[in-house]
C-alpha cells in the first residue's frame, strides 16, 4: 500500500516549522555563548549573580524548548558549570 504524498500545502507548512526551528535554535546558540563570555569575562560578576544568569538562561532556553530539560542538562549546563567552577575556583 502506498502512503499518500503530502501536498505542496503540507510541504510549505513543513518547511516554515523547520526554518522557525532553525531561527529558534540559532537564537538559542547566541544566547548561550553570550552567557558564557560574560560568565566568564565580567570581572565584577559575584557567584550570586552568575549562579542567576545561568538560571535564567535555563528558563529562557526551555521557553524557547518546552520539554527539553534533558537535552539542555546534557548541552549547556556542563559547559556553563564548567566556567562557573573555574571562574569562582569551586572545586
């Protein structure tokens, strides 16, 4: 049996979801490399504020990507405790 090929309708509708998903994830990536450069590079940042710019980094990505706490915890919360841990010499 042979599945029906979707209509030029669909495949535009597809293609707008995967460009929207392509400006989203791009976003997403400046984001995250922003926080880290001030993370790292902000001579005057305390623990206390960094400790909140990744928090709110986390909420801005999962707003961005509802249900994608995993992949977040696996992507960018090690890079940015890896620079937290050697900017405020935590371990």
């Amino acid at each position: 049996m042979e599945l029906p090929q979707p209509g030029p309708e669909n495949r535009e509708a597809r293609q707008a979801e995967l460009a929207e998903e392509s400006r989203k994830l791009r976003r997403l990536q400046i984001m995250m490399s922003m926080v880290a450069s001030v993370l790292s590079q902000d001579p005057n940042m305390t623990l206390e504020e960094a400790s909140e710019m990744a928090a709110n980094a986390r909420r801005a990505a999962l707003a961005m990507f509802p249900g994608k706490e995993l992949a977040y915890d696996l992507i960018y919360r090690p890079r940015l405790q890896r620079i937290m841990n050697e900017r405020f010499r935590l371990h």
